[in-house]
C-alpha cells in the first residue's frame, strides 16, 4: 500500500513538472514529441562532419535492398529539418533513402558569425553536404528558399543531380508576401499570428502561452533569419533569366492557397523550364509538404521513380490520396 501510494504520489509529481515544462516551453516539447515520432518511425537523427563543421541531419532508409533510392530534403527560411517529418516517413515507405539536413545556421547545425548565410553560401554548404556523405547523383527536393539553393545548384552542378524537385519555391520574381521586408520578423504576438495565417491559409491564432514561446524561438534565430533574407532582397542570386538553362528533369509543386510565394509564381517558373511538370496541391497553402504530405509524397514518389521522367504536364491535386 505504502509503495502504491508513492507511485502515485511520483506520477502526480511527474504530471506537475510536465505541465510546467510545457507552459513554459511548448514549442520545445512539441519538437520533442517529433523527434519522438521519427524515432519510432526508425528515422535517425545524425552528423556529418563536413567544411563547415559537424552538421545535423535526419536519415530515413527504406527497408528495401541497397536503402531506396537516394533523396535529399532541402528546407526553407526560419525553418529546420523536423518540419520535414511528415514527408520522411512517407517517402520512406515510399522506397527513398531520404537525408534533411539542418541548413547553415538553423536547427543543431553550424552557426557562423562571419556567414552572410545567402542562397550561394547555402549551395555551397549543401553541396558539402551530399559530398560528405558520399552520395552520387542523388534526387534533391527544396521547400520555398531550399527550393531556391537547389534549382541554383541544379544550374551550377548539373552532374551532381539526377532529378530535383521544389516546393512552393522561391527564386524568382513575384509579388507576394515573401516579399516584404519584415515578414519573417515579428515582434509581437499579432506579427507572429499574422505571419502563421500566411504560411497557413486556415491557421488560428496560436495560443498565447505557445505564442511567445514560438516568438522567443523565432528570435533566437533571428540574425540568420535577417541576414538570409537581406541577401535575397538584394536579388544577387535571383533566377530570372537562368532557368531556361536547366538541364536536370524537375517537378514544381505548389499549394494553391499561398500567400506567401503565391502559385502564379510556380506557373511562372513552369513557364520558363517548359520540360518541367508542374503540380499544384489543391487547398493547401506554403506549408503544403507538412500538412498536405500524403499528396505532396506521392507526387514527389510517382516523379522521382517515373521512367523516362515526365516532361511539360500540369496536374491538379485533390484529395485523391
């Protein structure tokens, strides 16, 4: 009776700690609770040590003979490799060997002073990247500014690349919201739920107490997040006029609701790489990897695995998986 009674006592207290934890840090136990849920999913987190230093990265090998087929997950602005998760276990199922490497200055991986950390300075780290782990030609998949740093790599180093997908990328001229200067620097609750509506188009203003928290986070990345951004307005890496020249088989995939880069900006694109397929995720916005991961995978599978690869259709993706 005594040993129960401390059993209960200790779960009372464990509930206690818990709730304090996560009023404090929700944000925090959130990103536990994926790193959770990959490790289930046998997805492991690991380093590369690589030019710039030991980089983190998350690795997804297909239960199939030689691992899948080589995949590397390219992430965006103010982001980091777990929001990739939905997209890791799917396209591991799906027969991939997938790697989403945390970016120059984002999630556990190096952070520099001395970087300017710009489209180019991100190529060359992501070419670091597929280097250090040996990879030869791998697919290459980027969401909005990855989407930018692969199309470029694509460009400058076409022999490394065998196909590439993007995802509502930037890299282009558009008008839009990516293209206000303090969209991605909020100082205030209202900031931070005005920039979540964007990226989301049926987004609800965040609790308060995970508000500031995922403002706190925000802004602890915050230098790398304004220099990144400082040298994309300065349209030095830009890729008008560049991707007519593309020569590796690409799949554009767009959500139809972004406010962010908004989907004429993948028509347009589609436009200028003719040979391109374009599909675009119906009723779902610039997070369409992560809450419209079934379809977005399948498409991405179905590209990546076509053979020959297709060339110049357009597709409307409705909830058909």
């Amino acid at each position: 009776m005594r040993t129960l009674g401390r059993l209960v006592v200790l779960v009372a207290l464990l509930a206690v700690v818990g709730g304090i934890v996560f009023y404090k840090r929700p944000v925090w136990v959130a990103t536990q609770g994926t790193h959770f849920g990959l490790f289930l999913a046998r997805v492991q987190s690991n380093y590369v040590l690589t030019p710039e230093g030991r980089v983190h990265y998350y690795e997804a090998e297909a239960s199939v003979p030689g691992g899948g087929i080589p995949l590397v997950l390219v992430h965006g602005l103010a982001d980091r490799d777990e929001s990739w998760a939905p997209m890791l276990k799917r396209l591991k199922r799906a027969g991939f060997h997938v790697y989403a490497p945390d970016l120059l200055g984002y999630g556990r991986s190096p952070k520099p002073d001395g970087s300017d950390y710009s489209i180019t300075t991100q190529e060359a780290f992501v070419m670091d990247f597929i280097q250090a782990l040996g990879l030869q030609k791998p697919d290459v998949g980027g969401w909005s500014m990855g989407g930018w740093i692969t199309l470029k790599l694509a460009l400058d180093h076409p022999e490394m690349l065998n196909r590439v997908v993007v995802y509502d990328a930037a890299g282009i001229r558009f008008d839009g919201a990516a293209g206000t200067s303090n969209i991605f620097h909020p100082q205030t609750v209202a900031e931070l739920n005005a920039l979540a509506a964007t990226l989301e188009p049926e987004a609800k203003p965040l609790p308060p107490v995970v508000a500031r928290d995922a403002l706190r986070t925000l802004q602890e990345m915050q230098p790398v997040v304004d220099k990144g951004m400082a040298s994309m307005q300065t349209g030095k890496d830009l890729l008008d006029g560049r991707l007519q020249g593309l020569q590796v088989p690409l799949l554009i995939v767009w959500g139809n609701l972004d406010k962010l880069i908004p989907v004429s900006a993948g028509y347009a694109m589609h436009g200028m790489v003719p040979s391109s397929e374009l599909d675009v995720v119906q009723g779902c916005g610039h997070l369409a990897p992560k809450t419209c991961s079934g379809r977005v995978a399948a498409a991405t599978a179905d590209f990546l695995k076509a053979d020959p690869a297709p060339v110049g259709g357009v597709r409307a993706l409705t909830n058909m998986r």
